[in-house]
C-alpha cells in the first residue's frame, strides 16, 4: 500500500519509522503545516499541496491532535482520502463517527477512526469482557505514563512553551480491584501530573486554564508543576505508558473470574502507530468490499488488520 502522513510531531515519527521497515507498505509523503524545506528531507512536503497526491495515496494517516486538529481537519480530508485516526476525545467520538460517516460514504471513502489503544484496543477488550462476563464490574486504569492527547491539550494553551501529562492510578484500587464490586469513574481512580515550561508571568492563568479544562483534566485531582525548559529536556523526553482494562464477573454459584488486559510500553507513540498501521490493512479491506464510511476496531473483524484471507487466520490461529 501508498501510504501519506499528516503531522510529524512524536507519532508522525513513529509511523514513519514503522512504515519504512515494512516492505508490505511505501510512505510517499509526510504533509506538514511547517514549512517542508526547513527539513532537508525529500519525503516532507506541504500540507497545502496534499490535493496533489490524492491519486498516489491508498491510506493516510493522521499524526495530528485531538483536541483541536482532527475535527477540524479530518472532516476535510476524508472527501479525497481513505483515513486513519487515534482521535481520542472520548466524550466527542459518538458525534465524530457520525460526522466521518456521513462524508465517508457520500464520497466513497473510508473513515478508520479512534484506533490505538484506548480508544482502541483497551475498547475491544472492554466490549469482550462484558459480552462474556455479562454480571460484573469493568474497571479501565491508564499509566503510570505519558498521555499523547493530554499533552498536546496543555501544548494548545497560549503561553505554554513545553508540557507534558501523567496520568497516574491509584495503586491501592487496583490492587484491590477484585473485591471492589463497582465500577470507578476514571477521575476517581486516577490522578493526573502536568509538568509545563512557560513564563512565570503566565502561571497562574495557565494553571487555570489546565484544572478547569473540560473533557481532559476537570475534574481530576490534577497537580501542575512548572519547571524550566532544561529540566524539562533533562527529565522528561521518554513516552512510556500502558495499563489495564480489568473485568470482574459472576459465573455461576458466586464464583469470579476476572478477564484482565494488560498493555506495558516503552514507547506510547510507537504502539500507536502499530495499530494505526495494523488498521491501514483494514481500510483496504474495506475499500476492496466496497464498505465505505465510518469504522472503528468495534466493527471491524479481526483477520482484517493482519492483510491475510479469512482462511489463511482460521488456518494458523485456531
């Protein structure tokens, strides 16, 4: 597949590197709101000239935030181009996929919205988990780890030079996730850690604008610490994350189980550009079938991500 990416921040980065080790898959080139020649670097090109490439590309991928650059931009590009996204405002992905849906079919595109991993996989693993285990408690917990959506939301802020989220679970829930027989609201049962480099003139109104921030930090237990721009470089240039998707259900005479999925990542944009990379072969899957609109990894059936035939995964998973 002819793949394009938009944005070469920290994901950009990562689906690059994974799309040029992929001898299944050629990146033709990374769209960028900067100006391309600033980089020295024939794969970048301008964003204004995407129109351009529109008969070149099968899939692009969009390495652009939620907060602000996917709604506004993705509605757009979808009317010449196959897309994937990790749009994660969770709150807004219900009016998302109804706007990406619509302008999908109407233009006989397709619309992969909100992969990665949570919204994504840890999805997945929260509809299987209650599908299966129907009497039960599901209980989601994120980190300790870099947030990609929460950061870029505290970058947004005017005045804001660096920043980056934590996002930290309550050990002691977790660990007594078992006994606890409810399911915890994620403000309840994580805490969130900004760090951010600004002028200190700028303080306050940014620690305001971050704790009443709907959507991302109101109204989490969220702590702002300011620091300079060299302890920044110095302390937080890593992106590790993960988490738990834990469901604990009846069965049958009071007995438990517990389905329980776990990620550990070294690098949270690296993972996810795994899956968005995975999802490209399940666009195409799409177009060939001629299902054009709106799809998450929801509806999408499993062998779709791996490019393989239906019998080839029957034949080597089962």
């Amino acid at each position: 597949m002819n793949l394009g990416i938009v944005g070469y921040g920290n994901l950009g980065k990562s689906l690059r590197g994974l799309i040029e080790r992929d001898p299944r898959l050629n990146l033709v080139k990374v769209f960028t709101r900067r100006d391309p020649s600033s980089f020295n670097d024939e794969i970048m090109e301008s964003l204004d000239k995407i129109l351009d490439y529109k008969e070149e590309i099968d899939v692009l991928l969009l390495a652009i935030g939620s907060a602000t650059d996917v709604p506004q931009m993705a509605p757009e590009l979808i009317k010449n181009f196959n897309t994937v996204d990790a749009y994660d405002n969770h709150a807004h992905i219900p009016e998302y996929f109804d706007q990406m849906e619509k302008i999908a079919a109407e233009n006989s595109k397709v619309a992969f919205i909100s992969t990665g991993w949570d919204p994504g996989l840890f999805s997945l693993n929260r509809l299987i988990g209650e599908s299966i285990l129907v009497n039960g408690h599901t209980n989601t917990f994120w980190g300790k780890g870099v947030s990609q959506g929460h950061s870029d939301a505290l970058r947004r802020i005017d005045g804001v030079l660096k920043a980056v989220q934590y996002t930290i679970p309550k050990e002691e829930i977790v660990e007594n996730i078992k006994d606890a027989k409810q399911d915890y609201k994620s403000y309840e049962s994580h805490d969130r850690l900004c760090y951010v480099v600004c002028d200190s003139e700028d303080e306050k109104r940014i620690y305001d604008e971050i704790v009443d921030m709907e959507d991302y930090f109101k109204p989490y237990n969220t702590e702002v610490v300011f620091i300079t721009e060299e302890e920044f470089d110095r302390d937080h240039n890593s992106m590790p994350h993960g988490g738990h998707v834990i469901r604990v259900g009846e069965t049958l005479d009071d007995n438990l189980a517990m389905y329980k999925f776990t990620l550990e990542l070294d690098s949270n944009p690296d993972f996810t550009a795994s899956v968005m990379i995975a999802c490209t072969f399940a666009v195409n899957k799409y177009v060939q079938n001629g299902d054009f609109g709106a799809h998450t990894v929801l509806d999408t059936p499993p062998y779709y991500y791996s490019g393989a035939e239906k019998k080839e995964i029957i034949a080597k998973y089962l």
